[in-house]
C-alpha cells in the first residue's frame, strides 16, 4: 500500500482499533481465487458481523451508502437470499451471467439475478458459512483456450450458489461506481476493449476519480 495514498485509511483504522491485511504480493487473476480463500478464512476466525460487504479498491461509494444497503438486502422477504450486487454494470444489466437466471424485478429495490461477483457485494454470514469461509482453486486450464478469461472466482461461487438453491439479487440502482475504467491490474488486456461501465448510479453522473 502507499503510504501517502493511503494516510487518511491508516489514521482511521488505529482511530477506531481496527485491524487492517494487506497481501505481500500480487495474486493476478491466476491465483486470485488464493486471496479471495485467505480472506475468507481470516472472517472464520473473527467476531460475527451483522453483515458483510465486499469492495475492490476502484469504487466510488454512493452517499448513505451502507443504509442504502441495509435497506435493499432488508426488503428482500426470502429466506434463501445469500448475497446482493451492490454494481449494475451496462453489459450485465439484463443477461444471464454463468448461470440461466436472467435478471428480473423482485421489488422496488433490486432485482433477483443468478450470479455474484467476486466484490462489489453485500451479504451476511450465511455466504461465508455456506462456503466454508473458502474457495476452491480454479484449475489453470481454465485460461487455455482464452487467456482473457477472468479470475475464474465470480463464476464458482455463482454456480455453487444456484445449483444449491440459494438466490441471488443485485440493486436496482448501482451503490457503487467502478472508477478504473483504463487501469485493471487483474484484466488489464480485457479492459481495454472491454470496460466496466457504472449505470444507474444512485448519486446520478459518475463523476471522474478523486483522489484525496
């Protein structure tokens, strides 16, 4: 991490005696699913939370962000909910993703979806303890038909949650905007011609990235 980049996060962290991990090394997205499962594991051994939220470090947070959230995963009267998408996502809006469930309205807050990504969601400990608090190594030849496939980690957990009945939702407006847009270090060829475009953004026009 950098020091001055990452200053203000320090301060707040040993203000509120938290604990902050960090990863000695980069994991790329061959073994990314290594450091989704260690970060799994480390919850195992920690207090339970009431709920938990997964975010990559490009996110611009909506104002009232986390009662935005609180408020979305609480108006879902299903007992087999297991993780919310916090990100609408332009190519991803309305297709089926890894699993046949298209996405379709639920209620006036999200809308049920059959996949979750790796971050940019909100769960509780259900999630984690129907995983084991971990994540199966994504097999390397994954990547030798396309080396431009993604980390493998999304789509596991997505086809373990829907061959296992659990539902997925994602909200209808995005909680979330992903601003690195040209500067993926786990994609970095994909996202070129690809970008991860935010709509819907809860706080209206995804302003450029601020850096404080």
């Amino acid at each position: 991490l950098s020091s001055t980049r990452f200053r203000s996060i320090f301060r707040l962290v040993k203000r509120n005696n938290w604990s902050l991990f960090t990863a000695h090394s980069r994991h790329g997205k061959h073994f990314y699913w290594s450091l989704v499962a260690q970060t799994f594991q480390i919850l195992r051994g920690r207090t339970r939370s009431d709920y938990y939220v997964f975010l990559p470090d490009d996110d611009r947070l909506a104002s009232n962000f986390l009662s935005k959230a609180i408020e979305s995963w609480c108006s879902i009267n299903e007992p087999r909910k297991i993780s919310l998408m916090l990100h609408v996502e332009e190519s991803r809006r309305v297709e089926a993703v890894w699993t046949p469930v298209r996405s379709a309205p639920w209620n006036e807050l999200v809308d049920r979806i059959g996949w979750v990504e790796s971050g940019n969601f909100f769960c509780t400990w259900k999630f984690l303890r129907v995983l084991n608090y971990t994540l199966p190594p994504v097999p390397r030849d994954r990547w030798s038909g396309n080396p431009y496939l993604s980390s493998g980690v999304g789509e596991t957990i997505s086809l373990r949650f829907h061959s296992s009945g659990w539902l997925m939702f994602r909200t209808k407006q995005s909680l979330v905007a992903h601003m690195g847009i040209h500067d993926s270090k786990l994609n970095p060829s994909l996202r070129r011609n690809e970008p991860l475009r935010t709509i819907l953004f809860s706080d209206g026009e995804v302003a450029p990235p601020r850096y404080e």
